[in-house]
C-alpha cells in the first residue's frame, strides 16, 4: 500500500494545516500513523481526516474535536482513529491492521469556530 503526501500548506486568515508524512508502504495487517499539524487562531476547532479513491467522492473517516467531542463513520470503527494533540497541534490518523481497500489519498483538514471555514491540505 502506498500513500503520498506532499507538503502542501492552505492558509486562510492565519489559520492552516500541513500534512507531515511524506508517503507509506505498508504490507496487509500493518499499522498506518499519518500525521497533520496545524495552526489555529481559534481555542475551538475539529480536525477532519477523509480519504480518496481514485473515480469516487472522497469519503468521510473521522474527527475530533478540541472540546473533545469526535466521531467516526460506521466502517471506520474499529480500525481508524485518531490522536490530538491541542497543545502541539498536531493531529494522527491510526489506521489499525491495514488492508488494500485502504490504499487510497488521505486528506487533513481543518474547520475553525470562530471562522467556521473548513481548510483542507489537498494531497497528490
């Protein structure tokens, strides 16, 4: 399986995400960790993560919030789930016992309460 990300920053009134890893190869049941740092001008906000396959609509993983609230689409539980880290600000995406289907571009994004504008590190 492979993934690639380049380093692509989307700014929007001082807000943006980054996507931190630079490309995976990982062989079925391996366990996948993309990161995405951030910065924020709010206290508030949720990190999204949303992958592509290639021909489809991107498709809705998971977030989480700042306040702590989060959720999880239904065939994402149990395998995906993420970390954040409000005071690095930084987010992980953990995709457990990895398999083909995952092989896809996966995509951070950002939604700020304050601006209530979502920004999305595209990746290639």
């Amino acid at each position: 399986l492979s993934w690639s990300f380049p380093l692509v920053v989307d700014v929007v009134l001082g807000d943006s995400v980054r996507q931190q890893t630079a490309g995976l190869s990982k062989q079925d049941g391996d366990t996948v960790s993309l990161s995405c740092s951030y910065t924020n001008s709010s206290n508030y906000s949720a990190l999204y993560w949303y992958r592509h396959h290639p021909g489809l609509a991107p498709q809705y993983i998971l977030y989480r919030h700042t306040n702590g609230l989060d959720n999880t689409a239904d065939y994402a539980k149990g395998r995906f789930t993420s970390h954040l880290d409000k005071n690095q600000e930084r987010t992980t995406l953990i995709i457990l016992s990895v398999i083909v289907t995952d092989s896809a571009t996966y995509y951070c994004g950002l939604r700020s309460d304050a601006q209530n504008i979502i920004i999305i590190s595209p990746c290639y």
